[in-house]
C-alpha cells in the first residue's frame, strides 16, 4: 500500500523524519503483514507538482484522505484528554 503522508515542514524536517516514519511502516509490515511504502513530502510540493506528477494526480483522485494534527504537548506531563 503506498501511503503518501503531507506536512506543513520544510524539507529538511522531513529528511528527519523519514527513518522514523520507515521504521514504523517496517514494523508494520513485520506484524500484520501489510506493506506499506511510506511518501513523505511537503503540502507545498504536493500542491505544486499535483498536476504533473502522475503518482500526485493519482493520490488527488484516488486516495484516501486522513487529518491528524499534533496537540500541544502538555506542560504538567499529564495527558490531554479530548
């Protein structure tokens, strides 16, 4: 399963975060047996290169949409509960 994942970072946040991201979709694939390759890039590029990209195109007319935004880590240690 491709899995493009967009960010608001700039690209050299990202190249830090790639391994991370590898290391989970491995561990993953190791468990459940679903491979995953992950894509990370930026909104911006995304946005930009959508219409030439064929691979973009086929992630605006084919995939699956999924938002996660990251809370605001608590400054007591505590858990934010929603």
């Amino acid at each position: 399963m491709d899995a493009m994942i967009l960010v608001d970072q700039p690209e050299r946040e990202i190249k830090k975060l790639e391994n991370d991201v590898y290391d989970i979709a491995f561990e993953i694939e190791m468990n459940a047996g679903i491979d995953i390759s992950p894509v990370i890039k930026s909104q911006a590029q995304y946005e930009h290169w959508v219409n030439v990209v064929p691979f973009y195109r086929n992630v605006r007319e084919e995939g699956v949409v999924a938002r996660f935004t990251q809370k605001p880590k608590s400054t007591t240690g505590a858990e934010m509960k929603e």
